[in-house]
C-alpha cells in the first residue's frame, strides 16, 4: 500500500524543487543559461528551485535536460524510488543505463513476451528487479575478466601482436 503522506502537495514540491536544485548547481551552468534552454522565465526558475512554485512535467524534464540530467531517468527515480535516490544517482552512468533501459523495456517486453505479455503478474516485479541486477552484476564481471586477460595476454584484438 502506498504511504499518502509521501504524496502530499507540499512534500513532494519539496522533494522536486531539491532534486531539480541540485541538478542545476551541478550542472556548472549558470540560471540564467539554464532558464532561457529550459524555456522559463528566470524568475520561474528560482521559484521553482526553492519549492515556491510547482514545475510542469515538461518544465522540470527541460530543467533536468538543460543541465546536462537524464531527464526521463531522474523523474522516473524521483516517482519511483523518491528523492533521495534520484538525487543520490544526478550525473552518473547509472542514471543514464536507467534512462536507455526504461525507454527500451516496454518494446523489448512485447516483441520477446508476444501474447505472454497479458500473463505477467504484478507480484513478479521484485523478483524480476533483483534477477535483473544479478544478471547485470554478472556481466560486468565477465566484462572486467575479459579485459583482465587481454592486458595480461599482450596481444590486442584479432589476435594481432602489437
């Protein structure tokens, strides 16, 4: 069940105007720059990064964007995991593996699923999460063997001695 205290109006404004206050300080650019890519007055923008005004959907994903976010990524994080998680994640590669995966899964659920994809149970998510991050830890293992071998082998790729 979800918790409606975390839905709350003022709390997550509160929460928003954070996540995009600390994209545009990280961003190294100026408010000004960031305002005018974004399409918002200036003034709208420093409302909206103190939490005094609430952002459009469009307006907070051009605020991400414009300071250099995985705009779709962050606000699925913030609207999935809250907050802190979509902030703790601005600026790094996994914001922007969880942006590409999130655009890819839906078509990739239906063209492997077909028909399946009207069997798949609500309760699975979790499970499915976990083996997803297992499977991906996976792989980055292999990967790191992989280049562990070919830097003590000495040969590059193709088998050619350089």
């Amino acid at each position: 069940m979800i918790d409606m205290g975390v839905l709350g109006e003022s709390q997550t404004r509160r929460d928003l105007a954070h996540l995009l206050h600390t994209a545009v300080e990280r961003s190294g650019r100026n408010r000004c720059e960031i305002a005018r890519e974004a399409d918002l007055h200036k003034d709208a923008l420093r409302r909206t990064l103190c939490g005094e005004r609430s952002p459009s959907l469009g307006e907070a994903l051009r605020i991400l964007a414009s300071s250099g976010m995985a705009p779709h990524a962050h606000l699925l994080l913030f609207l999935g995991a809250g907050g802190d998680q979509a902030t703790r994640w601005l600026q790094t590669d996994i914001a922007q593996f969880f942006e590409e995966l999130v655009g890819e899964l839906p078509s990739a659920l239906e063209r492997v699923l077909g028909n399946q994809v009207h069997d798949v149970k609500p309760r699975w998510a979790k499970g499915t999460a976990h083996r997803v991050a297992r499977l991906l830890s996976d792989h980055i293992d292999e990967l790191e063997r992989k280049d562990a071998l070919l830097g003590e082998g000495g040969t590059g790729f193709g088998g050619r001695h350089g």
